[in-house]
C-alpha cells in the first residue's frame, strides 16, 4: 500500500455490468487490486439487471441530496454504481443506452470530487467519452484493442476533441500503441494487463498419465472452433489425454453442434465464464493450444502461461514480446494444421520438454500480477496529478465561461449565482434589456469563484448588441454605430448575440465592421454540438457560446471553455483558444429516471 494519500478514483467501462468480456473483467481486477492499495474505487457501468439499476438510482439521488460519500467507497473499498440500462450491442455485446449514460454520467462527474476518472474503451459506441469533460481531476482513457480504429476516421474531430480532456492516454500492448500513435497522434503509455497469481499454483504438481489438452477458441464467429477441431482429426488422443474447448460464452449449443459426432465422447465443451473459470480448465491441462490472433490477444494466453501449460499460439502481432519460442511457448504459422498437430504429438510424448516449457510459461505468466498493474497506474495517476498541481506558467488554469445569461421576471441575479456554483461555471456574463442594475446586483451576490461580467442588452434602431464590462448603462434607440461608439468609451467590448437574441442584420454588420469585438455563435437553443468556429477563427472573428438562459434551469447549457482571465483584452485573447461546447438543455444537475416522471434525454 502506497504511504501517499488516498485517491478517490471512478473506473469507467461503457459495457454491461456484472462482467461477461474482457474489458469489464480487466476493470474489475485493477478495481480490486486499486483498493488493495488503501485508495476509494467506484466503478461506473450500464447494467442488465433491474436490481443494480434501481440502487444505482437510489446512489445518485442520495448524493443529489447532499451525501458526498454516497457514490464513494471506505478507503480499500469497491463501490459498484449502476449509471443506466444496457442495451444490446451486437456480438453478444452490450452497452449502456446513449442518453441514459450520459445523464448520469454527467450528474456523478458533476457533483463526487474525483481525484481520476479513468474510462475503459473510449471507442466503444457510447458517450462516455464526451463526458469526461464533467471529471474535475485527472481524466485517463484505457484503449483496449486496435482493431476498432477503422472507423475513427469519420468521428475524428468529435474524438480528437474529446480526447483532448484526456491527461493520460494508455494502451496495453505495444502493438496497440503504434496504431494509435498513427491514427490518433497523441503520447500513449503501455500498461500491460496482469494476472491473478492466487488462482494458479506457484509449482508443478506431478501428474501421472497422459497430459490432458484445452483448446481456447472464444472468438463468437467460431472460426477458432472449426481450426482447433480441425486439428483434432487424424491426431491420436490417447497420449494427449482428455480434451477441453473452451468456447464462446454465448450459444454453447453451438459450439457442442461443431464437434465432430466421431469426437463428442473425447471433447468437452466448456462456455467462456470468465478468469475463474478459465483458471479451473487451463489448471486440469498440461498442454494449451490458442487457436486464432484473437485469442492470442486476450487475457487467456497470460492465463494459460500462469497454469504453467505447454502453450502453442498463432504466430501474430499480440504475442510479439509476449512469449519468447521454444522458451515458455511454441508460435507457430496462423491456421496451419499440421505443424500443430505434429506440436501436439511431440509435447504429448515428451514429458521432459514438456516440463521445460511448462517452467518457463509459468515463470512469466506469473510475473505481472494485477498488484503490479495498479502500482504502475497509480504511478502514471500521480504524476499526472502533480503535473496539473504544478501547471507551467505558459499553461493557464482553464475555466468554464456562460457569456449571455439574461436576467429578469423569472430569472433573478440570485438564481443565476446559485446556478453557476451548482454547474461549475467560473465566469457568466449578466445581461438585462433593462441597463446594468441586475448585472451588478449578481456581482455583487457572487463568491470569489464566480466572476460576473456586467452586460446589457442594448436595444439599439436595427437590431440589439450586448455591451460587456460597463460601468453604466447605454441608452436604447442609438443607431448600432452609436451604441457600439459608447460601449468602447466605457473600456467595454462589443458582442454580436446569437440570432435567437434579435441580433442585428447582417447589412448592419457589415457596417458595423471593425466595431464588433466578438460573436455568440452557439446558445443553449442550438442542436448542434460545435458551429464553424474553426472557420471563423480562421477569418479573424472571435466567437463564443453562451446560454441566453431565462430560467434558472438553461443557466450552462451552451459555454465556452477558455484559459482563466481578468479584464477585457484578456477575455479576447483567452477566446482564440477557447472550446465551445453544450451541454443538457434542462441544466447540468441531470436528475435521475424515477417512475412515473419523464425525464428528458440530454443532447451532446
């Protein structure tokens, strides 16, 4: 256990909870392993059974009552959190429902201080990506596999975007990494996966007889199955022993249909149910076959290594580095089945080679544990952590900005104050039709974390104009050139609002020209995620989003992420590096689903 404080960490895994792949089981163990190390583990997941949802629900509106602890673990502890219902996926798959689990998301990132967020499978079709821009700490994402890259390329710019709130992108294998260093440039560290150790025994333990055999074919479209079945024909089992295929965790019927009637009595089928299963079949065998790359690239291939089997693999990209031939295992040319029979007979009649490449397999398969893995993540979660603590000078603290907030009947400067502080906006820019007084009345209401631009909305012959940073209010009729004249002799800036607002034609604005300081392009009423802002960056405009909320509850529903800053010429210069994004119409708080209540799905 680390002598450093205790973290509070959230593991995030867009499958179904309770485990069934590999993904989810990976989670698990650094989970439990975290937790062995004295730190707060609170694992995110969709969910099947209607049990875990319902606490789950009963988790979240404990905290929106004010527990802090309520979605947070003991330190040591693992808290189990349902964040929405699993729907299926494909494959066998399932995943958590798009606005369900963004909701949700959004409302536990919100409102529990995580030291780290860390999300498993950022490429998984979910929005449990986007929501890392709700986690105060450090945000880490786990790539798991590269062959989902494909398809990167038509949501690049919304993953690149969201990508960029990630302080640690990991990769588990090597080959992994270079495949996303290609297609999603960026620094990726390797963090291989471990193994339970206490689930294998540290020695051999002598067997009379003949070895016995476990064939490991999990891929669901079975074509392992056929190739290690296909093996079996021709070869000789009575030296081999009995016969293990450890298949698909879906339809075993199917698996037991592909087994020849001539080897049914010699094959046992046995459905994928995860490491303690596995750990039960590979410790029975002396010899271990994986029959495709894919199965070389799961977590069995480690597994079968710790059992101390005599392992044939696929020769293939996953066991580069992994296995050392004829060390502690035997790669051989993918699908030929020859060589792995003739391998299988060797091994079966040669107890003294055997026992070579069963010490050597054990030897690295059990030298990472899932002990060692949580230390390493740890490592990389604390020094990210004491990057952003010590954060260079050319770096600025970022902060969370609503430009056009309008106050009036029913939206009071106090309702603004407390909106702000519950959606963690860091600036909001206060505007009435009705001069500055409710602008400075928010002012004058706020906490030193709250900075409150004063605004009007100024009513000018053709159209209105916002004035930010006034000491007193402009009068209502001015021709925009006039109005804009008295908002700059006041040291204020000029924004165009968003045209929902009554902006001005766009004639006026070409007149109006260089008189312009910047423009509303996003407000809480959009449905888009992020206009042209690039382009008109590009062109030399300087754009920003704000809600133009009337109502407490679309306070923060469209804001500009931007460098922290103080003045006027310094909110223009922290816009050409602001990020404008939106969040759920009905606010940042995200109740819950409770029966007999609808509840709108939020738009990302």
């Amino acid at each position: 256990m680390s002598n450093r404080p205790t973290l509070r960490i959230a593991l995030i895994s867009p499958h179904a909870w309770p485990p069934r792949d590999d993904v989810s089981h990976r989670l698990a163990a650094e989970a439990a392993a975290l937790a062995r190390r004295g730190h707060r583990v609170t694992i995110l997941a969709p969910a099947t059974r209607r049990d875990l949802i319902a606490a789950g629900r009963q988790l979240l509106l404990a905290a929106q009552a004010g527990d802090a602890d309520a979605l947070s673990p003991p330190p040591g502890g693992v808290l189990e959190v349902a964040v929405g219902r699993a729907l299926p996926a494909g494959a066998g798959r399932r995943v958590g429902e798009p606005f369900d689990l963004s909701a949700t998301l959004e409302t536990v990132l919100s409102r529990v201080p995580f030291d780290v967020v860390h999300l498993h499978e950022p490429l998984a079709p979910s929005p449990a990506l986007a929501a890392l821009r709700h986690a105060p700490g450090v945000t880490a994402a786990t790539f798991h596999r590269a062959e989902p890259l494909a398809g990167v390329a038509f949501l690049r710019p919304l993953i690149d975007r969201a990508l960029a709130r990630a302080d640690l992108r990991i990769a588990t294998t090597e080959a992994a990494r270079e495949a996303l260093s290609e297609i999603l440039p960026g620094e990726y560290s390797v963090v291989a996966p471990g193994v339970d150790v206490r689930a294998f025994p540290s020695a051999a333990t002598p067997a009379d007889g003949p070895p016995g055999l476990v064939l490991i074919a999990r891929g669901r479209d079975r074509v392992g199955v056929r190739f290690a079945l296909g093996v079996l024909r021709g070869l000789d089992l009575d030296p081999v022993g009995p016969v293990t295929l450890l298949g698909p965790a879906d339809a075993p019927w199917r698996t037991r249909a592909a087994v020849p009637k001539a080897l049914r009595e010699r094959v046992e089928v046995v459905p994928d149910g995860g490491p303690a299963a596995r750990a039960a079949v590979l410790g029975a065998a002396g010899i271990a076959l994986l029959a495709a790359p894919e199965d070389a690239a799961g977590p069995v291939l480690r597994e079968a290594m710790a059992a101390g089997c005599a392992v044939l693999v696929p020769r293939c990209a996953a066991v580069e580095g992994a296995v050392v031939h004829g060390v502690d295992a035997l790669v051989l040319p993918q699908f030929t089945r020859e060589p792995f029979r003739e391998a299988i007979a060797d091994l079966a009649g040669d107890a003294g080679r055997r026992a070579l490449l069963e010490e050597g397999a054990r030897a690295r398969g059990r030298g990472r544990s899932w002990d060692d893995v949580a230390a390493e993540l740890e490592g990389l979660y604390r020094d990210a952590l004491d990057a952003a603590r010590v954060r260079p000078a050319d770096q600025p603290a970022r902060v969370v900005a609503d430009l056009h907030v309008r106050a009036g009947r029913d939206l009071s400067p106090d309702q603004i104050v407390v909106a702000c502080a519950e959606r963690g906006i860091g600036v909001v820019c206060v505007t009435s039709p009705d001069g500055i007084g409710p602008a400075r009345a928010a002012a004058a209401a706020a906490p030193p974390s709250l900075t409150v631009i004063v605004g009007q909305e100024i009513a000018t012959a053709e159209g209105t104009l916002v004035g930010l940073f006034l000491t007193h209010p402009v009068a209502t009729g001015l021709v925009p050139e006039d109005a804009a004249a008295a908002v700059h002799a006041q040291g204020g800036l000029v924004m165009v609002p968003h045209p929902d607002a009554g902006a001005p034609p766009a004639a006026v604005l070409r007149r109006l020209a260089g008189s312009v300081d910047l423009h509303q392009i996003m407000s809480g009423a959009d449905d888009v995620a992020d206009p042209a802002a690039p382009a008109l960056r590009r062109l030399g405009l300087r754009v920003c989003a704000g809600s133009g909320a009337t109502r407490p509850q679309e306070v923060g529903t469209a804001v500009t992420e931007m460098p922290s800053c103080d003045g006027a010429t310094a909110l223009l210069e922290a816009l050409d590096d602001g990020e404008l994004r939106r969040n759920t119409r009905r606010g940042a708080t995200n109740e819950p689903r409770t029966r007999g209540r609808r509840h709108r799905s939020p738009k990302s």
